[in-house]
C-alpha cells in the first residue's frame, strides 16, 4: 500500500490536472468506479488503477487486464483526486494515438467550445447517438479530468481528433452543418446521410471562417423570448434531430 504523498507515481497523478502535463506525458485520468469499469470494458489502455481497498473491490476485471494496480491510503487518494465526492479509484489511461482521418459519415466538430464540461456533456452524446468522430478546434481540452467525467465514458468510445481549422475546411468534403441563431429553422431542412455538425464557443458563437465555408447554417426555434441554449444542449438536440 501507498502511504505517501509524495511516492513518485503519487506525484504524477496528481501533475495530470495540468494540461501540459497530460501532453507531455500522454495520458489522462478516469475518476470513478464506474469510469474505470467503461475503461476497462471499452478496450481503453489503461496504465495503472489506483485507489483505497473499497474502490478496488467495486472494479470488475481488475486481475484480468495488464494493467498495474496500486492500493494507497485514504489520505493518499484524497490528494489526488479532483472529484468533491471520490468514490476511492481512479485510472491513468494512455491518449489514443489517432491518424487524422477526414469525416466520411455523421461526424462533429466542436469550435472553439471553452467550456470543460460542456466538451464532456457533447461527447457523451456524441457516443450516444452514433456519431463516431469528433473533431476539435480551439476547444477545451477533451481529456481534462471535468471533461471526462461529463463524457460519462463517451471519451472511450468516440474518435477525437485535434484539428487545425484552416486545413479542416481545405479537406473536408462532406456537407458542413453549421448551428446559429440566424439559420434556417431545423425542423424544415432536409439533409443529406453524410455531414457534419458545427458547434461553436458559447459567447461567440461559430468562427467566421467556418461560417463562410458552411453548407448550411440551422437553428432550433425557441420560445418565451429565449435567444439560446447551453453548447452541449444544443449539440445534442441537433445530434438527434439530424441522424436519421
């Protein structure tokens, strides 16, 4: 058992709450039994899972896999958890190693979205209404540890690619759908099978840029002079309305 704050792997851990360290290191953090299990079940290469005695008895295949497994004290895990309440294990996952691949079917792009949360919330939606790949641009960091946990495990079975927005627009060859107080009313457009969706920063809005390349610009009709909805809120009312 660990009982020290400052073990080497200890100190680690709790680096990744820092972004450049998850970069320069490659890996990120899963807080939760229940995140560990969708690691472990999703196929996620997780390097080593750490917790108190009650978190590691409630994870499923835990002498199955190759990974490294590490008992520390109550003390010990409060120091690195960012979770209010801990449920007493957490994992550090390796980043997938993704080839850019350009959008071939129902696939999102997140622009410029700042927000953490909101990052995790569209992914869990993403992976929940069958849009495979997710493309990022300025946004929040995906493997953030607030991403992940909204993510709801979204973050291990969708394809995330960081992109850079100029070439993203000089490749892509499927319709670009973009969201938008200003566009046509969603519910009288017709669609195509293959495209993607655009959601933009939650202040701004989509980047002009990708305004300009824009098949088509949609919007969700609102009522009682409402003038928006939450990123991830939006993001998942177009995922849905759009799929079939």
């Amino acid at each position: 058992m660990i009982i020290s704050k400052q073990n080497s792997l200890i100190k680690q851990i709790r680096s990744l709450e820092d972004k450049k360290n998850r970069d320069k290191l490659g890996v990120y953090l899963a807080e939760g039994t229940k995140l560990v299990n969708d690691a472990i079940l999703s196929g996620a290469n997780v390097e080593v899972i750490v917790g108190v005695k009650n978190g590691l008895n409630a994870i499923k295949n835990l002498s199955n896999g190759s990974f490294r497994v590490e008992e520390v004290s109550e003390e010990v895990f409060k120091s690195i958890t960012t979770e209010v309440s801990p449920q007493g294990a957490l994992a550090v996952i390796k980043k997938p190693e993704l080839e850019f691949s350009l959008p071939k079917s129902k696939s999102l792009l997140l622009d410029g979205v700042s927000d953490p949360s909101n990052v995790g919330a569209i992914i869990r939606t993403a992976a929940a209404s069958g849009y495979k790949d997710v493309y990022l641009c300025e946004t929040a960091d995906p493997f953030n540890p607030k991403s992940v946990r909204a993510s709801m495990g979204g973050v291990f079975k969708v394809n995330l690619y960081l992109v850079d927005r100029e070439k993203f627009l000089n490749e892509i060859n499927i319709p670009l759908i973009v969201a938008d107080m200003n566009g046509t009313n969603v519910y009288e457009t017709k669609i195509g099978e293959n495209f993607c969706i655009v959601i933009g920063n939650e202040g701004r809005g989509v980047s002009q840029q990708i305004k300009e390349k824009a098949t088509l610009t949609v919007s969700i009709p609102m009522e009682n002079q409402m003038e928006s909805l939450n990123a991830s809120v939006s993001a998942g009312i177009l995922m849905y309305l759009l799929k079939n």
